[in-house]
C-alpha cells in the first residue's frame, strides 16, 4: 500500500469563518466522526438501532401508564374483569412491537453507515474546498465511500478548521529548513 501525504491548502481565512461557523462545522464533523466509528463498529444500521430505541420507549412509557392505572384501581371500579386486566398488560409490549415494525419498515432513517455519511458529507460546508474535492473524486473512481478516505479527509479537515479558526497556528519550517 502507497503512503499518501495530505497537505491542508484553499483553506478559508479565519475572518471568513465566523464563531457561529466555525461551532457549526466541528459539530458536523463530531456527528461525522461518530458516524464512521459506528459503521466500523455496530452491529446493525441506523434505521434498526432508531426503531430499537424508540419502540422500547413506547412499550416502556405504556407499561409504565397501564401499571398506573390498574395500580390506581380505575380499572376495578368500573367493573373490569381481572382476565381483560390482565391482557391489557400485554397491550404495550403489543404497541412497542408494531412501533419497532413500522420504523424499521418505513422510517425516515437510512438502513446504512454509508448512506448516513453520505448525506451528512453532502449537508457539509468544507473548510479545505481541495481535499473535499479530492474526497468527492475518489469516491467516484471507487463508486463507493471508502470509510478509510474518509478518514483521512476528516484528519485533514480538522486541522483546516483549527488553521480557519485561529486555533492552531502553522508549523514554521524550521524542521524542513535545517541541513544534515
């Protein structure tokens, strides 16, 4: 495998980058970040792990509301038969399950890491325009985003955001100017 060196260059001078900007972008990229190290890492996709998680709040949240009420007694006072009260137990866990169903058919969400990324990278405004291009051109020549460029992108483009933001200053080039 070739070792290539990424230099940061076009990037955006710092008065071009407002605070609100620069706050904007290292929130994107945290949500990039954290989406390669979840598609390198989960075991499922984004559309299944969203519908987990929300069909077990909704089972949980009515569990919770047809506890509290055949605790309280209503149920009793209006003359409910203990075996209907003891079905009405099963109606969340019912209800968390068509929930789980329906998101993991039909929800908003993307079923890949990839297709997430994808989108955010598109919903992303890059800091160094080249090595986002150079992103782009090899994701075409591939035909699928390899998450080890992207990688490498985002490692280029933090530091373009540190340069953009005043945070980092550049390196002097005294390491490259001295003679051995």
């Amino acid at each position: 495998m070739q070792t290539k060196l990424y230099v940061v260059d076009d990037v955006r001078p710092a008065a071009a980058l407002t605070p609100q900007a620069v706050t904007r972008r290292r929130k994107q990229l945290r949500s990039i970040d954290r989406r390669v190290f979840q598609a390198r890492n989960a075991i499922s996709g984004p559309r299944t792990g969203y519908a987990v998680s929300v069909g077990l709040c909704t089972g949980a949240a009515l569990l919770g509301l047809a506890t509290l009420i055949d605790r309280s007694g209503f149920l009793a006072v209006l003359g409910v038969s203990a075996s209907v009260r003891a079905g009405i137990g099963y109606l969340p866990l019912l209800a968390g399950l068509v929930t789980w169903a329906y998101l993991l058919r039909w929800g908003a969400y993307p079923t890949s890491w990839t297709t997430l990324i994808d989108q955010e990278l598109a919903a992303y405004d890059p800091v160094d325009v080249r090595a986002y291009r150079n992103l782009q051109q090899r994701t075409r020549e591939a035909g699928h985003l390899d998450l080890d460029e992207v990688s490498v992108w985002r490692a280029v483009e933090w530091g373009a955001l540190g340069l953009a933001s005043d945070r980092l200053t550049p390196p002097k080039s005294s390491f490259t100017s001295k003679t051995v």
